[in-house]
C-alpha cells in the first residue's frame, strides 16, 4: 500500500490542525480566566475608589456641618446679646427683684446698727 504524498501533506495538515485546536481548546480557558482576573481586579479597585471617594465626602460634609453648627451658635449668642442691648428691661426687672428682696435686709442691718 503506497501513499502518495499529497495524502501524506493531508495527512500531516490534518495532524497539525488537530494538534493545534487541542492546544487552543487547553490554553484558551486558562487565557480567558486571566482575563477575567484582570477585568475582576479593574472592577473591584473602582469600587474600591469609589467608596474611598464617599468616605472622602462624608468627611469633608461632616467638615462642613461642624462649622455650620458654630456659626450656628455664634449667631445665636450675637442675636442674644443684640437683644439685650436693645431691650434692656429683662436686667431692670433683674435690678428691681435684686433691689426689693434685699430692701427688708437693709432696714435689719440699719435697726440693728450696722
């Protein structure tokens, strides 16, 4: 039984592709799999970043609501003071009260002759 060569050519081409496609069908998972490690990585330092971002911005809105609350008290206590000067009537009652309680204490001190 005589082969001719271009059976022989057939033949090895034949053997060379199959060779080749168990070559890709073994290696080409393991290619993919890289790839998705690659992609799984990208995708979880985004996420990654992203929280750091949001913990950055909480941050600085936690910032912003500390100076929010002083002024907040500031303004409270200028509008207290301002109020006061306006309408002092609050310290004469206070004079007053202070003045009448004390009154009965003075004439004591003076009976007894202090």
């Amino acid at each position: 039984m005589k082969t001719s060569p271009e059976s022989l050519i057939i033949f090895l081409t034949a053997s060379v592709f199959l060779i080749l496609l168990f070559i890709v069908a073994i290696f080409l998972p393991r290619l993919l799999k890289k790839e998705e490690a690659k992609t799984e990585s990208a995708e979880i330092n985004t996420v990654v970043n992203a929280f750091r971002a949001l913990g950055d911005e909480i941050k600085s809105l936690k910032d912003q609501l500390v100076i929010k609350e002083r002024f907040a008290a500031l303004g409270e206590m200028s509008a207290g003071i301002a109020h006061e000067f306006r309408n002092p009537t609050g310290n004469q009652r206070a004079v007053d009260f202070i003045n009448e309680y004390f009154e009965p204490c003075d004439s004591y001190w003076r009976g007894i002759g202090l």
